[in-house]
C-alpha cells in the first residue's frame, strides 16, 4: 500500500474512534482531579493494554520490530510538563485538538496552529539548539539501547509486555468484580448497530479497544513506510507545516518528490475521519470562542508544540505508543505530561473555585 494512502487510512480510523469516543487524554487527567472522574483514563487504559499485547504478538511473529524511545531524563521532564502546561491551556491534548478541529472547532484549530509552529521553530528551527541541550542528558543500557522495564530486569521484552498486560487485566478484572455495582453501566441501548457505532457516543471499554488496535495496525504499515513506530502526531503536523512552506519551491524546481510524509498524512486523515464522524452524527458545527480563548488556546499550542519536541513525543507518542513498549523515557516523559496538567488545572480551575 502506498505510504501516504496508508497513513491517511489509518489516520481516517484514528480520527472516527476519537471523535466518537471523545478521546482526548487532557479531558482523562483533568476530569480526575476534577471530578474524581476515571471515564476516559480507563479507555486510555484499555487501549494501553490491548497494544502491549498486540505489539508483543506482532513482534513475537516477526511482524514488527518494537522501537521504545530513549530515556532522557531532562528532555522527557521538561518537556513534559511543559507539554502538560499547555494542553490544558489549549483544551486538549494533541490528538483531541486534531480531532476537534474537524468538528469544526476554531478554537482546537488556533491551538493546532500554535502546536505546529512551536514545533517546527524547536525541531528544525531558532528553538532547536534548547531542544539539543536537554536531550543531550540520554540515558542508555550497557549495549547503548534505549532503558526499558524489561531491560532494567534482565527479560525479553516482548515477554515482559505480555505478562505485564496479563497481570494487570487479571488484577483489574477481579477488583472489578468486587466493585460491580459501584462500576458505571453501559447506558441506554442503542436500537441497532449503526445506530451504536455511528451515532451514539462510545463507551470507554469499546473506544479503548478500538484505539488499540488502531494503534497496533498503526506499527507494521508505518514501519513499512519507513517509520518504525506506532501512532504519533506531533512529527506529522511538522511535516504538513514544513510541506506547506516548501511546496511553492517544490513546484518551482519541479522536484519529483513527496513532501507529505507517513504521519502527516496520518494527521490529515484524523482531521478527516473526525470530520465525517461528526457530519454522520450530527455533531459538526464551525464554533469559535471569544477572542481572550482564542489566544490561551494558541499559546496553549506553542506550549505543546515545544514541549512535545523537547520531550521528544507528544501524549501520544509517549503515553499511547512508548508506554506500551514499556520505554522509560515515555514512562517519565508521560507521567511529566500529566502532572504538567494537574498543576496548570489547579491554577486555572480549582484555585480560582476555592477563592
């Protein structure tokens, strides 16, 4: 399958199940500390879970070759928070203010705006030589690969993903079980199947599993594009920035060449997929917010932008694609993003409730 055609499908189903199931991991980590709301941490989850076990049988098969992200520790730290400051500023995390701007949201959009600039300026541009300095501080295993849980033990890794998994499901499926009645139910029933799938909000069990498997078809098409790895989204709104303002030159050298890579077309076709999923259910509508938001939401975005860079992934780079692959650099990286957003959700919303 052709690269682009290949990115874009699976960017296509990557934006339906998010609109869908309103999948964004600012909301997951806002909303606990919020609400004491565990909804969509528990889809994050589940899809965490279903990719650790994808991705080992993938890899066990010879299918994939897993790729974790290195451990560094200033990068991932810094970075992270910094990302986190930002996603609860711009409203969303980085697939939630991709997959919102084709509802129609011109606040996600100024976000994405935001999000891409800040990026490109720390990847390719002024910001690059901060990036440099702090992702000097690498950490790597005696044989110079990336620190991992598996190799901080000594087991396969592919093994350690699978019994991980096991052991957490098994563990979550009994404390369910004593819990049962005190568990959300699976709310009113839809008529018919379509009915449940294209115009029904998704439960988080269903939009867990389907994320995961998203992303584990994500892997082996990716990888054979050329890119060793799941799902991503930072890398692909860098490209589509940097294919729009070398596309004039391209044109004029005639250049036989494809400036849209893998994820950027991924990207395109969350935006999409987003898109259509909304226009089925009814649930598209161009909505702008006043004009304050709409500058918290860009420099929302500049904040996410770099801290992505920085941390070199995104929250789903790091949380949805390298913690399944049990990478310590995502795991820190992640755990950074998050406490970003819980210090940034208690300034803007929980200190000014108790004032």
């Amino acid at each position: 399958m052709n690269a682009i055609l290949s990115g874009l499908f699976v960017g296509v189903l990557f934006g339906f199940a998010l609109q869908r199931g309103r999948f964004c991991m600012n909301s997951a980590f806002r909303d606990i500390i919020l609400g004491r709301d565990f909804t969509l941490f528990k889809a994050l989850s589940v899809a965490i879970l279903v990719e650790m076990i994808g991705f080992s049988i993938l890899a066990f098969a010879g299918t994939i070759n897993l790729a974790p992200k290195p451990f560094m520790w200033g990068a991932n730290i810094v970075g992270g928070l910094i990302f986190g400051f930002g996603m609860v500023l711009a409203g969303g995390c980085a697939s939630g203010i991709t997959y919102r701007t084709g509802e129609g949201m011109l606040g996600a959009l100024m976000a994405v705006l935001g999000f891409g600039l800040a990026a490109m300026m720390g990847s390719t541009g002024v910001l690059k030589p901060i990036l440099t300095g702090l992702q000097d501080t690498k950490v790597l295993t005696a044989d110079g690969k990336p620190l991992t849980l598996a190799n901080i033990v000594g087991v396969d890794m592919k093994i350690a993903m699978l019994v991980l998994a096991i052991i957490i499901i098994v563990v979550w499926v009994v404390l369910a079980l004593r819990n049962k009645s005190k568990e959300q139910s699976f709310g009113e029933k839809s008529k018919s199947l379509g009915q449940a799938i294209f115009k029904k909000g998704w439960h988080w069990l269903p939009t867990g599993i389907v994320v995961g498997l998203i992303g584990m078809l994500a892997f082996p098409l990716s990888a054979a594009a050329g890119r060793n790895y799941p799902l991503g989204i930072t890398g692909g709104w860098v490209n589509i920035f940097q294919s729009l303002i070398k596309w004039q030159a391209m044109v004029e050298e005639q250049l036989k060449v494809t400036a849209l890579n893998w994820e950027g077309a991924e990207v395109l076709g969350i935006v999409l997929g987003a898109l259509v999923a909304a226009l089925i259910a009814g649930e598209f509508a161009i909505r702008a917010p006043e004009a304050k938001l709409l500058l918290q939401t860009f420099v929302g975005g500049l904040l996410m932008g770099f801290g992505a860079v920085v941390s070199s992934g995104c929250n789903i780079g790091h949380i949805l694609s390298g913690v399944p692959q049990l990478s310590i650099g995502s795991i820190i990286g992640g755990i950074s993003i998050i406490l970003g957003g819980w210090t940034m959700a208690y300034f803007l919303f929980i200190r000014p409730m108790k004032a």
